[in-house]
C-alpha cells in the first residue's frame, strides 16, 4: 500500500533515528554486566534508566508524527502504549512485534514519574529487551523512510 510519504518528515525521523542507535551502542556494553554489577554500581544504574527513558520517548515522538501525518486522523490513541500499537496499522511493522514493544511505554511512564520504587529487576530485563526491540524498531522506520523514497522516484 503506498503511503503519501511527502507528508512525513524525514529529516525528525531519521535524526530520532540516529539517536535511538547511539543510545542502543552507549547501552550494549551494560548488557555484559550481571544484574547484580549493574544494581549495586548507582552509576551505571542510573545510566542504564536513562538511556532507556530517552530510547522509548524518542520512538513515541516518532510514532506521534507517523500517525499523524499518515493517519486519518480517527486514530484510537489515548496512551503512550498506543502509539506503538497504531503503527501496525499504518502498515509500519506487524502486529506481534508491535505487541512486543508497547509496554515498553509503561516502562517510560514509571521512569519519569518515579511510581514508587523503580524495580531495579525491570530496568534489567527491559535493557535487554530494548537493545533487542529497538534495533528492530529503528530498521523498521528506516524501511518505512526508503519506502517512500522509492515511490518518489
């Protein structure tokens, strides 16, 4: 299905893009500390939440352009969540990892807002899983960018 790619701006998702990738790079190396290394050192704990925070808000920025550039507008987007879930509908990536990614909104949520205590076993398990999603993430929006590139042609 071709989408009026004209209206999507290139520039803001590629260069989110980009930095979702950086962050990814800054974060792999954290991936090769046990959970314990990581918990006990409130310096790369605190790197860890952070580059995760700043990897998810960037990806909803994206998500919030894309569906509204391409939407119709009548779009079901009440939470964060959503956003990710909505792509799947534009034709971006599939369903399954669709539903892969989108809690990792909730984890931005408790970040933020600081819900409580922040379970340092949830900022763990979630570095893998967004070193993992979001490279996956980012390849998808880049096919989504070439996409458009080529029926400009």
């Amino acid at each position: 299905m071709p989408f009026p790619q004209n209206m999507l701006d290139h520039e803001l998702i590629q260069r989110k893009v980009k930095l979702i990738q950086e962050d990814l790079s800054l974060l792999e190396p954290m991936a090769d500390y046990s959970f314990d290394q990581i918990a006990k050192d409130q310096t790369k704990y605190d790197a860890v939440e952070r580059r995760l925070e700043r990897i998810v808000t960037r990806a909803i920025d994206v998500n919030r352009h894309v569906i509204a550039e391409l939407g119709k507008g009548n779009e079901s987007v009440r939470t964060y969540e959503d956003t990710f879930l909505r792509l799947v509908d534009l034709g971006v990536y599939p369903e399954k990892f669709a539903k892969e990614i989108a809690p990792s909104a909730g984890l931005r949520n408790i970040l933020v807002h600081e819900y409580d205590e922040v379970d340092p076993k949830l900022v763990f398990q979630s570095m893998g899983k967004a070193l993992f999603q979001y490279a996956k993430y980012c390849d998808y929006l880049l096919k989504l960018l070439a996409k458009g590139r080529k029926n400009e042609s």
